[in-house]
C-alpha cells in the first residue's frame, strides 16, 4: 500500500512496538539499539561480559570513625505506594467488597460480577450511576459508572450477595450503603458465615428521590473465611444501589492499621504516589469527592497495574488520605503527576491544594475539608516513564520537556522552591540531552528505573550460579546504570531519582532471602556511590504484597525485604562512621549501629570492626535456602570483644546487626 501510496502505515502502532520491544518511540524511529534498559514492564536480558561479578572476601576489616562530618540522607530510604494489583485492593485498604460500585458490564441477568443474585426470578439491571468524576476528567475510559438495579413486581425477597469474605473473630464490620428507590423501601443487610449462619443482621432504608449514604454495624462472633454479605428487601418496588462498602470498624482513613503499622517498621523516608504506571491513570480532583461517590477508574494497562480487580481501580485512597499515611509513618509525599490527562493548570491546582494557604482557591477548599495546615508537599513528579509504548502521552524528548516545562512553570508559580524530578527512557544520551538538559533550570532530578531479573531456582544444580548472578547484579547492572546515566548527564546539576527498582515479578511471587540480600547490598551500594554519581532519591518498588510486606486477610508480615529495610533504617540521617562493600556503620544519639552482610552462597564471612565501645546488641539474620518462600530467622549473633575490636562470623547469604556505644 506504501508504495502505490494508497496508504501509509498507522503511527498509533509505534506506541504498540515500543511496549513489545521494552525501548522508546525515538529508538524505532532512528533505527538505533537502544542505550535505555528495561522500563517497569519488561527486563531488558544483559551483555554475557556484564554478567561478571567479583567473590566476596572472606575477611573484612573495618575501623570505625566518628570524625566524619557526613550523614546518610533519609530520601535514600523511600518506597512506592502505587495502585497496582494487591498494593491497594487486598493490600493496604481496608476495604473487604469486591466490584464494590458496579463496573463493567453486568452478567446475563443483570448482576454485577463478583456478585450473586437472591431470589427466585430476581429483575436486575444496570442503570444511571450515583458515582461521578471530578471536574476537568477527560480520559477515555468506559463502563466506569454504574448503579445496580433490583426490581420487585411481587412482594418477594430478591437482592445481591458476595461471598468468600474474612471475617475475623469478635470484630465490628461498618457496612455503608448509598441507595435510593422510588416508593421508598426497607433493605436487610445480613452477615452470614460459610454455613449459612446468621452472624449478624441490620436494615437501611432507601428513600425516594435521591442517593443516600446509611451505615451500620456488623458484628462477626468468629473467624470465618468463606462469609457472605446479602442486601435484600421483600417489598414491590426498585432500589438502586450505587455503592457498597464493608470494613473493619478499627481503620485508618480506610486503610488496614497492621500494613501501615508494617510500613513503620520499614523506616520509609520518602513514599511516592500514585505511580508508576498508575499516575497516568489516575485524576487527582476525584479525590476531592466523598469516597464512596468517586467514580472508579478504568486502567489503561488492565494487566499491568489492575488484574486482581477486574482492570479497574476504585480509588479508595485520596489526596488527603495519603498525606495522613506519610505523617503517619513518618514519610515525605512525592507526588507523580499525569501531565497527559491534565492541564498545567489542574496540576498547579494540586500543587496549591497541597501546599496553599486559606487566601488561595485550592487551599480554602483543603481547609474546608478539614485540613486548614498547607500540607507542604515539596517532591514531584512529572510523569512516569515518558517515552516508552506503554505509557500515554509524549513518547519523544523534545515534545515531553515542551509539555512538562509548562507544568513545572505553573507548579512553581504557585509553590516557588519545589523539587520537581523529570521522567524518561533513562539511561538515554537523547533523552539526557533534549530533556534532562533542557531542564535544568527548573527540574532538579530525573528519574531512574531497573528491575533485575529474578533466577527461577528449579534446578538445584545452578542454585548457587542462579543465586550469585542475581546478587552480582547490584553491581552489574544497577551501579553501571546510574554510572551511565550520571555521564550522559555530564556537567549538568540535574541530580538522580533512582525512584523504581526491585526484583522483577516480586509482585508475582513469595519472597525470599535472595532478594532480601540483594536489597541489602543495593543499600548498601547506594549509600556508597550517592555522593559521587549526584543521587538524590531512591524508591523501593513497593513495599505492600510487592516486595517487603506480604498482606493476607488476617494479617500483614515482613518478608526477607522487609526484614531487610527495619534492620537497616536505623542509618537514615545516621553519621558516617565507615562505609565500604557489605559494611555500612553510622552514629545516632550515641549509638553506633553497623550492618553486616554476607553475600557468599556457601561460605562463612569474617567481619572485624575496630575502635568500638561496648557492645549493646548484635543480631543475625540467616536462613539455610535462598529460594522464594525462605525468610530470616532472626537470633542473637554471637560476638567477641576485646581491646576496643568486635569480631563476628556470619553464615552464608545472611545479614547481622551490630549496635555500639561510641568509644
């Protein structure tokens, strides 16, 4: 067709190409391999030659310290809270119904999906929503906005359940419901256990006219597993459902108080939000409505970021939700935005949300919501991974700082002073060039992004050839990368936001020891080379059933990650007091504490720190396999002190903790 010029290829496809390669637009345009490695949806496979890694040392000397006037800064110990698969729904909300407003299209008689109908000929539908986006949301999306319709032409029951709930034992539920009817009618709500029996019942009315919100409590006598929640009403009429939501009476903002209790453990500095992937998804001024009126989002990568939720997200954590998370843990909002979807203005209009007083549009509408104290959000994000297929928007270097320069101008106008970190295909010497550079003047960092790919330990044979190449790559691949970026960057004061990195497929796939010791020396590694390569942030891809805390119904615990980081926190702001391969010490109040860490597969390791006080506490964290299931068991490590010397012997692949006072 080219040729008889009768058409000419669609360049939609471009965008399609560049996702199934894992490379930029610009890549397939000129023809060239590209510099970039993977984005967060594929592993980019290494040169065999940078696959080498060194043996670690069997014995190491340390001498410590307490001179140095440098610290280690708490923004390299951020995490992710991206609403991607089970960080959210099943993860960090509280929220126990699935399809809770009705997406998608409904079932051959009418019912939601992961709903049931009662009754024995019940007339369901869909019908206008009650759910609504906020003002200025321009995304193509569908089926977003339902309301679930149950008709009685006779006086029987007829209703919707769901079933495989857990509930916990002697635990109060709050059950809202935002209905309505024409005549007026009365709705039972019942709780049922996987046998049918009646834990609890309550009514709410739905009134005629409009949607009205009507919360009860539920009380479950015991742990029960596969429970029910059926809505029901025995009256002729129509009620129209247009949200639902259960969950336990002790939450935080809708959100699970153990997870977030998990995330304190973590010491996390710094969470970015929403995304990722999700921020090009996402449209902040939703959150400015109730929670149960916000209208779901469809997601533009359904596999990607919302399979376990039928590819849509129901936008339980707002704005202010997610400031009171950070001073809940102790952490500094970074917020991404989605120059995409939104105008310059509708992000300045975030921006003096977060941070403007009550003489401000946006800032007396954050006060009216109960937040009169600006929220002073100082990170941002212009964007996520700008330049490859996967994501909407600018695809090429010169056209994405065309577009977020005139968002970085208005944010800035409103709020002068703010860090803004810029997005890219990085390492990239185009996109360093056309539009790390470019910037310069008023983006201060960008961004940053590797997963490394994780062994698949089937054959017991290579495991330990499996294990000690995916340790090495610390130094293979994540340390070349940010050298490599840090150089196409040259002279240029941009500094880097190494804000995505982990194991790929964590989120697929029990922890494990190997990745807990990978995360140790990525640590470790960053505290060491921050200074020298000009980083500024980094961000662990994510914490919540990604990573560091596996979440279940009953409960959230660390895995060998999270073991990792709340060994490990206690170096934030810390002052140096040595810093080399597998070893980092550092002072706080007097206390010295000093992580250890043993990479070796199958060889014990000799560590000998000098100039040391009196021993206050030493723990090690070993395990016998490295494989996906593994966790540390955690003891007390046995130590020798003499003459101001601590000399200790770690087991392979395990980590020890060692706290001093200062001689």
């Amino acid at each position: 067709m080219r040729e008889t010029g009768l058409g000419c290829p669609d360049i939609e496809n471009l965008k399609n190409m560049a996702a199934l390669f894992g490379c930029s637009i610009s890549d397939i345009v000129n023809g060239d391999q590209p510099d970039s490695s993977h984005s967060s949806n594929r592993p980019m496979e290494q040169p065999a030659e940078s696959r080498i890694h060194k043996a670690p040392e069997d014995d190491v000397t340390v001498t410590l310290d307490y001179s140095s006037a440098q610290s280690i800064s708490p923004l390299l110990f951020g995490d992710n809270l991206e609403h991607t698969r089970g960080c959210i729904y099943g993860g960090l909300s509280a929220e126990m119904l699935r399809n809770r407003k009705f997406v998608g299209k409904p079932g051959r008689y009418g019912c939601a999906h992961e709903w049931y109908a009662i009754g024995d000929n019940p007339v369901l539908s869909f019908g206008a929503s009650y759910t609504i986006h906020g003002e200025g949301y321009k995304m193509r999306r569908s089926h977003e906005r339902n309301a679930q319709y149950i008709t009685n032409y006779q006086p029987v029951r007829s209703g919707i359940g769901q079933k495989d709930l857990y509930l916990l034992a002697d635990t109060d539920y709050e059950f809202t419901a935002v209905v309505c009817s024409f005549s007026g009618n009365e709705l039972t709500v019942t709780l049922k256990g996987s046998d049918k029996t009646i834990y609890d019942s309550k009514t709410v009315s739905a009134l005629p006219g409009t949607y009205r919100e009507a919360t009860v409590t539920l009380h479950s006598p015991a742990e029960d597993p596969e429970a029910r929640l059926e809505i029901s009403f025995d009256t002729v009429g129509t009620v129209m459902i247009g949200a639902l939501s259960l969950m336990p009476a002790f939450n935080f903002h809708g959100m699970r108080p153990d997870v977030i209790e998990k995330m304190k453990e973590l010491g996390i500095k710094l969470l970015r939000w929403p995304g990722g992937n999700f921020a090009g998804e996402y449209h902040w001024k939703d959150g400015l409505l109730p929670r149960n009126m916000r209208a779901p989002l469809q997601s533009y990568l359904w596999l990607e970021t919302q399979p376990h939720s039928s590819g849509y997200d129901f936008h339980e954590i707002s704005t202010d939700d997610f400031i009171a998370l950070c001073r809940e843990i102790g952490a500094e909002p970074f917020i991404t935005l989605n120059p995409t979807w939104n105008t310059p203005e509708e992000s300045a209009q975030w921006v003096e949300y977060c941070n403007g007083d009550e003489t401000t549009a946006y800032g007396k509408l954050r006060a009216e919501n109960g937040h009169p104290e600006a929220y002073n959000v100082q990170f941002w994000s212009l964007g996520n991974e700008a330049g490859y297929g996967h994501m909407e928007g600018s695809n090429t270097a010169d056209t994405y700082a065309k577009v977020v320069r005139e968002h970085a101008e208005k944010m800035l106008e409103v709020s002068p002073g703010l860090t803004l970190c810029s997005s890219g295909p990085y390492p990239s010497r185009e996109w360093a060039e056309y539009s790390a550079k470019a910037l310069c003047d008023i983006v201060s960092a960008v961004s940053l992004h590797h997963y490394a790919q994780y062994p698949p330990y089937i054959d017991s044979e290579k495991r330990k050839e499996e294990y000690e190449d995916f340790i090495g790559k610390v130094d293979t691949e994540f340390l070349p990368r940010m050298q490599m970026l840090r150089e196409q960057l040259g002279s240029s004061p941009v500094k880097i936001s190494y804000d995505e990195w982990n194991a790929w497929y964590a989120w697929y796939r029990s922890g494990s020891v190997s990745e807990g010791i990978m995360a140790a020396a990525f640590r470790n590694m960053l505290f060491r080379h921050a200074d020298q390569y000009g980083l500024m942030i980094s961000c662990h891809f994510e914490s919540v059933n990604e990573g560091a805390i596996r979440v279940t119904p009953k409960d959230a615990q660390l895995s060998p990650t999270g073991q990792v980081f709340s060994a490990m926190k206690e170096h934030a702001n810390g002052m140096i007091c040595a810093l080399q391969e597998d070893v980092t010490s550092t002072c706080r109040q007097s206390v010295v504490t000093t992580t250890l860490l043993n990479r070796s597969f199958d060889r014990p390791k000799r560590f000998t720190l000098q100039n040391c006080g009196n021993v206050r506490s030493a723990r090690l964290y070993s395990a016998s396999d490295v494989v996906p299931g593994t966790v540390f068991t955690i003891t007390e490590l046995a130590v020798m002190h003499e003459n101001d010397t601590v000399t200790a012997v770690l087991p392979p692949h395990s980590m020890a903790v060692i706290c001093t006072d200062v001689l």
